[in-house]
C-alpha cells in the first residue's frame, strides 16, 4: 500500500491487486455501512476498511465487467453489466435480462429515485424503469434524445433526466423534453449528470 501525504488533510490510501482489488476500478459506491463496492472488469472487490473481499461470475455475477452499482432502500445492491442487471442481497444473486422483460442485457447505468424505482440505462435501447415487479422500457421511439444512456439523476421536483449521445432529456412521468448543443448546452454527448443542492 502507497501512502502520500496531502497538505493539512490527512493521506490517500491507494490500494492494487497486491492489497486484493480484483483489477482496474471502473466504478466505486459506498453502501450503508460504510463498506466500498468496487465495480472492476473482473467482478466486483468489497472493501471494509481492512480487507477485500472479490465477487465474481462464479459466485453468482452474470458478467464481470460491472459498470455501475446502486444500493437501494432495502439494502440491496444492484450491478450493470454487459450481460444484465443483477440484484444481491448479501447472500445469492438475482439476475436480470431481456428474457425477464429489460429491453437489452449490456447495462451502463443506474439510477435509484425517491420512490424507490430503479432506472436502468441501456446501450442501445434507452431507459428501463423497475419497480421492483415490472420493467417500464422507454426509447427514443418514445420521445427519449437517444438510445445509448449513460447518465440518470433525478432533480428536486421529481423530474428524471437522462443523458445520453445524443442529447438531454427530461422525463416528467409522461413526456420528454430534450436538450442538446441547439439550446445551449456544449455538446450533445451527455456522459454525466449530477443534481447540486
């Protein structure tokens, strides 16, 4: 482990596979008890403070390289991968595909809103709302700016936007309305969208 001191507050701690991270971090939350989920290409490497402890496809991840991972209310936490979304509960993993009604498997985002919804952004098919029993799909043929999502955030007035390579939308729960370069923003491309207070 390399320590590096940073100026009057405190070090950085940075950790390889020699310390057990399973492989090159792609995406990092921390759940309720202060645990980091490590999403890597490999699977995913659970962090407590002390030691990892790495997830993998054998046991129970349908792919390896995990984009994005979510808690939700009841403490589960919830993967993107290539092949799926999946669902764990600390013990087994559920998984999820276009056999159980998401529109495609390679999962880039994840969002959890304030009604405890899961909304899913897929490469090439849109958007996915789940609320635990039904996956609501929505596309660019439904309004959405583009197919390929990458981003999800929901803002103060429960409006869900969704970024993606062709633009911003917002969702009001019925309509889209989109945004892009012709309105002032930048670019088209939308990678990341967070909600500031």
């Amino acid at each position: 482990m390399q320590r590096n001191l940073e100026k009057n507050r405190g070090y950085w701690e940075s950790f390889d596979d020699i310390d057990g991270l399973n492989h090159e971090c792609r995406c990092i939350t921390e759940d309720d008890n202060g645990n980091l989920w490590i999403g890597t290409r490999q699977g995913i490497s659970l962090y407590d403070g002390n030691n990892f402890t790495n997830i993998t496809t054998r046991d129970g991840l349908p792919y390896g390289d995990v984009h994005y991972i979510q808690q939700d209310n009841n403490g589960d936490m919830w993967f993107a991968t290539r092949r799926g979304l999946s669902k764990y509960d600390g013990k087994e993993f559920i998984n999820f595909t276009s056999e159980n009604g998401l529109p495609g498997n390679d999962i880039h985002t994840l969002y959890l809103d304030r009604s405890g919804n899961l909304w899913i952004g897929i490469l090439a098919k849109g958007i996915s709302k789940f609320d635990g029993r039904t996956f609501v799909n929505l596309s660019k043929n439904d309004g959405l700016a583009g197919d390929n999502v990458h981003s999800i955030c929901q803002d103060g007035e429960g409006y869900i936007w969704i970024g993606t390579e062709t633009g911003l939308s917002c969702y009001d729960g019925k309509r889209f309305a989109n945004f892009g370069r012709v309105h002032g923003l930048p670019g088209d491309y939308i990678h990341s969208i967070y909600n500031d207070n």
